[in-house]
C-alpha cells in the first residue's frame, strides 16, 4: 500500500523552508527533468549565482522575485521506498490564513528555525498552531548551520530556547536536527561537516515519523443533502467514522429521530454494508421530516450535542462579545452563533495568557463560551477532527477557526 | 468498492466536493469535460455522486482543434451516459480565423477562456468543476478547491481564502463573478490511473503507445506532442509512471512558449 504521511514545514519568515522543502525534492529526485531545466533557466535569468531550490515550491513570479512565499502549497516526495506529500507554508503573519489551509491538511509537522537567529514570534505562534490544530509529532529542524559555521554552539543554543518553548507550548518536540538546506548538509545522509551530532538524517528522521489511527469507531453520518432516486428519497454524504450496514438502526441528532436502513446505494446499486471514508446514499423505510443537511446519523454512544459550547479558538479577524451576524459552520452543519463570554486569552506571539476581556485580535488564542442559535453536534476534536474543529464566519469571512473542548 | 484504501479515500474527498457544489449550486453549476483522462474521472466521480445520472450540464470548450479521436469519443459517451452536452465555441474568433500561429497565449486565450466566458453568459452558470490537478503543474499546485474568479475571470491568488481540509468556506462573498471547484486537485497522474484501472474507466486509445510514442497530456492537436513511450495497456501506463521523470505537461506546447507562461494564462482566467 501507498498509504503516506502528510508533513507540513512550518516556521518564521526567510527560516529556509521552501529552500529545505525543494532541496528534499531536487536531492531525491522527486521533480522532472524539465522543472530541473526550468529551475536552471529562471535562476540564470534572475542572475542568481547559486540554485534556489525555493523556486521548485515557489512558483509565482513575484515569490521568486521577492525571495517570499505567498501561498501554501504541496509537492510528493519519494525516497527510499517511501512517499511523503509536503507542505510548505508562509511564513508572513498576514499570511496566517495560508499557513492555516496548509497546515490543516498535515499529519506531522517540521518546525525551521534559522541557526543565526534565534526563536522568534512566528515560530512561538506557529508552534501554537501546530498543536492547536492537534499535531503533536513536531520535529525541529535547525537550519542555515553553514551561516553558523557548522558549531555545535549555535544548535545548541537554539536547542535550548526550543526546549522552553515546547514546555511553554505544551508540547512534546519529536526530536530536534541540525541541517544546512542550501548546502544539503545532513539531508539525505549524515553530514561530516557536523559529526558532533550523532542522530540521523532529516530524511530517515521523516521516514520513521507514523500516523496515528483513530480509535473513534461509531458510525457518524453528516447529512450532506437528499437526492432522489427514481421517487424515493436517498440521503446522502460522506461517512465520518465507523460503518453502516443495510438493514440497521439509526438515529439522528440534534432531532432524536430514528431511522431503518433499507438500501444503501452507490453508483453501481446497492451495497450490503459501506464505511468511512466512503460517501454514500442511504435510503430508509421511512425518512422523517426532520432529516435534513447538518443532521447526523449515528450508532453507538450519543454525540454530544448544545446549544451552548465552550471551545478555544483561534482568531484570524477581530470580533467581540455580542457581534451579530456570526455563523458557526461545523462539517455540515451551519448554524447562527454568538460570542458569550471570553474565560481566558492568548497572545500568540508572546503566548501570555489573559483574563476577561470582550474583545479578540487577529492572532489571539481564546477559551470562549459560544451560544448557538440551534443545537450543534461537536465531537471531541481530537478523536474525530472532522466533527469536532468549526469555524466561524462573519460576513461570510472567516474570523476564527476552533473546537469545543 | 475499491480495495485500495488510499484511492478510496481521495474519491470520497472529490465526492463531498462535488456533492458540496451541487449542494450550493443546484443548476448554476456545470461541469467542464475535455475527454482528456482527468475530466473523465472526474465525470465518473460526478456520475457517483448523483448515483449514476449526471444531474448538472456537461460542458465542452470547443477549439475546433481537437484531435478527431476526442470528437469520436464523446459523442459515444454523451449518448451512454445520457449527458446534458453544451458546446462552448468562440465561433467570432474562429471566423476570424484564429490559431495557434497567432501566438499561442492569444489563441488558448480567445478559443478557451473567451469560449467559457460566452458559455457562462449565455447560461448563466455561477460554477464549475475543473479536473486541475496539484501535481500537474507547480502554478496549479497553489490552487484551492473553491477559488472564486471575478467578472474579468481574473484569479486573485494574492488573496485565496481559507480551507480546511476539504472544508471552504467560500462562495457566499461578494464580487465574485463564478466559482472554479477543482475536485481533483489531491490526485497525482498515476492515481487517476490506477483510479481508471480500479473503476473500468473508458479512455481515449490517443493515451497508448502506437509506434513508440503516447499521449501522456492532451489538449489541441496542433499544440501537443506525444513522449517515447511503448505503454500500450494501463497496465504499462503505471509501470511507466512508477519510474518516468519527464513532466507530464511535456508535450504540451503552450506551456512552454514563454517563461510564466501557465502564470499569465491562468491569471487571466485559463483553466
């Protein structure tokens, strides 16, 4: 099987991660003769003395012009007998938001901090990130060690700020490697130019990263729409977890109703039993009135299902207590929603926590109380992601991304 | 159902897509088919999502240049499939005589976007399914799913909105003129082929190698080259795909002509 990780490369600003991200692409081989030939042509043309392997990931004109990465993006990697699908990221605090659509997508992540510098805002807030959005194999790659002249010193040092900044954090760094992405020190292979350090490369290092299944095996069924299939009803959606078979016993929450399986049917009739991930239709002996999109058809234990949920957030626009017009969109479900209290908040980019208060910034991370207009199903978020992370809108804009907790 | 639990989990991302479009689109959504191997995938994943009919129009951008093979394949299966067909043909231009000897960037410029943009007047269609994919190219690589186009086509990629996962949260702002849904954008090249294999996907012969070469990538007959290649079956296609290291959009003239080229077209509303 093909089955591979996704590993975003998150970190601050000119850290060095499209550089290391295409660097991994160009050393494996993992691009085509022709993006090789490419890369040549717009690195002559810019007079660049040396290879930017950043252009293989950005390729807009203006990211390789200005030396920057303006969006996220995603790249495959085969090495070794093993694939990765990697994600660069920006690292500009305005392009918060395309660091948050990269990074949603990863199993793991890579955190680049620049071996000249030190730990700086964007790496705290990115840290924040990473583990907010429940990734918890993190491993820290000290990049730029040529410009450090290859010291233990200065791997060291960050090493230490690292180290503080994971406990701050809350969470479990997985393993910590020096590298230079321009040079490809310590890559692919041990670099000689550091052998004070002893651990393996960046690459095997990637290779034994695994992903966590989860345990979470009850059917969950969002409601995506009702179609019809000759004059019968057919509900349809993709299932969230466990498996449904054809003549079960469902129920429905927020409604409480029940439900009897009759068919089950994909493109080619019906089925005897369907699980997750699939998306299916579903038609019953009877579908109730209530059955409607942002129902969730369910065995097992009840989700837990309120109209009052407290959550922590984060914050991509400001808003505040009483803001009307606020709307809280949760897999399918999409409900009115309001701000009722604020319990504690965070800085993100010094990550001190503070209390009360009635307004939020961009970039702050909030424990909040939030009251819905309807009852909403919100699963625990780290159990079934997918029913547990909402979002909520303002005037059709995002201002915050969240779970309940 | 698919035994491959990696290619059933990239189908049923493209389903909720498509099944989220139709969700908020009813009959203001279209479908773009090329005949090309990813635009019928996708059709047949369109086709499971609505179980078996294609309940939305199926649109087709008509350079006139196409390779007679496509033509054939089309009208084939638009009657088994029992497709809404709409022809999108920029009949002016083609009067006028437009080709790809008038430059490249103009031609698929006034025989591809300005044909879809009389199609989307015409029909009035607010959006459509384009079977793009990340790893065709390192431009469509930074594409979103849902990416809203403006009333010049224009694509804002200076400030794409938020997703997560498979979740967008746009198409209900303002100022946006349609919504390109790119449903395959998680799909690499040798995915849809295994994906083709699993499924029993019709395809066109033009992908098999016939006297030493294939098609990997087609568009217009006059603008793209078949690569070396002895791949006659699937089967072979993988195999080769397992080890190529020729980009799939080689053969493909436009791409080329200039730097940034697929830059300036796509930000001019090229699919």
């Amino acid at each position: 099987m093909y089955n591979f990780l996704n590993i975003v490369f998150a970190g601050e600003v000119d850290s060095g991660k499209s550089t290391l991200l295409g660097r991994l692409l160009y050393d494996t081989d993992s691009v085509s003769i022709q993006a090789k030939e490419e890369l040549k042509k717009v690195c002559d043309g810019l007079g660049r003395q040396v290879m930017e392997y950043a252009y293989l990931l950005d390729s807009f004109q203006e990211e390789r012009a200005e030396e920057f990465t303006l969006d996220t993006t995603q790249a495959f990697v085969r090495a070794k007998g093993k694939e990765f699908l990697l994600i660069d990221v920006p690292g500009h605090k305005e392009l918060l938001k395309n660091m948050l659509t990269g990074a949603s997508c990863a199993d793991a992540a890579v955190l680049v901090i620049d071996a000249s510098r030190s730990v700086e805002e964007q790496t705290k807030r990115h840290l924040f990130i990473l583990k907010f959005l429940g990734i918890e194999g993190v491993l820290v790659v000290v990049n730029k060690m040529d410009l450090a002249a290859y010291k233990e010193e200065a791997f060291l040092k960050i090493k230490s700020e690292c180290d503080g900044l994971a406990k701050t954090v809350g969470i479990k760094a997985n393993g910590i490697i020096p590298v230079s992405a321009r040079e490809g020190e310590n890559l692919l292979k041990g670099s000689p130019k550091m052998a004070w350090h002893r651990g393996p490369s960046l690459l095997e290092v990637l290779g034994a990263f695994k992903s966590e299944e989860s345990a979470f095996s009850d059917l969950r069924f969002p409601v995506q729409d009702i179609y019809t299939a000759g004059k019968e009803p057919v509900v349809v959606g993709s299932i969230a977890s466990g498996s449904v078979g054809a003549s079960d016993i469902l129920r429905a929450v927020p409604s409480g109703v029940e439900l009897k399986v009759k068919a089950i049917r994909v493109l080619s009739g019906n089925r005897r039993s369907a699980s997750a991930p699939e998306a299916v239709g579903l038609l019953f002996q009877r579908l109730p009135k209530e059955i409607k999109r942002g129902e969730i058809l369910y065995k097992g234990a009840v989700p837990p299902v309120s109209s009052q949920i407290r959550a922590k957030i984060f914050c991509l626009k400001p808003f505040a207590e009483g803001d009307p017009g606020l709307i809280l969109s949760c897999s399918t479900q999409e409900v009115p929603a309001s701000l009722d209290s604020i319990v504690s908040r965070m800085d993100t980019s010094s990550l001190e926590t503070r209390y009360g208060g009635e307004c939020l910034a961009a970039c702050d991370a909030a424990e909040v109380i939030l009251r819905t207009g309807a009852p909403v199903v919100a699963e625990k978020y780290l159990s079934l992601p997918s029913l547990g992370r909402f979002i909520l809108l303002k005037d059709a804009q995002p201002v915050a991304i969240g779970f309940a907790c | 159902m698919l035994n491959d639990p990696y290619l059933a989990g990239l189908e049923a991302r493209s389903i909720y897509i498509i099944r989220e479009a139709y969700w908020r689109y009813r009959d203001k959504l279209a479908v773009l088919w090329s005949m090309g191997k990813d635009s019928t995938a996708m059709l047949h994943l369109v086709r499971k999502s609505f179980l078996g009919s294609v309940s939305i129009p199926v649109l087709h951008i008509d350079t006139t240049y196409k390779f007679p093979e496509i033509y054939r394949f089309r009208d084939r299966f638009v009657k088994k499939w029992r497709l809404d067909l709409i022809i999108a043909k920029n009949d002016e231009a083609i009067k006028s005589g437009m080709s790809p000897a008038k430059g490249r960037l103009d031609c698929c410029h006034a025989l591809k976007t300005e044909a879809l943009k009389q199609a989307i007047a015409r029909h009035g269609f607010k959006a459509l399914l384009l079977a793009i994919r990340r790893d065709e190219h390192s431009i469509r690589a930074k594409e979103r799913y849902f990416s809203p186009r403006d009333a010049d086509f224009r694509w804002n990629y200076h400030e794409q909105p938020l997703e997560m996962g498979e979740q967008s949260f746009q198409g209900r702002g303002e100022g946006q003129d349609h919504l390109r849904i790119h449903p395959m954008l998680h799909w690499r090249e040798i995915d849809i082929w295994r994906y083709i294999k699993a499924e029993k996907i019709p395809i066109n012969p033009l992908y098999f190698a016939k006297g030493g070469k294939r098609y990997r990538s087609i568009g217009c007959a006059c603008c793209c080259e078949p690569v070396e290649s002895s791949a006659n079956t699937i089967e072979k296609v993988i195999k080769e795909l397992e080890s190529t290291k020729i980009a799939e959009r080689a053969g493909r003239t436009q791409d080329k002509e200039r730097e940034y080229m697929m830059q300036k077209l796509r930000s001019l509303g090229y699919m």
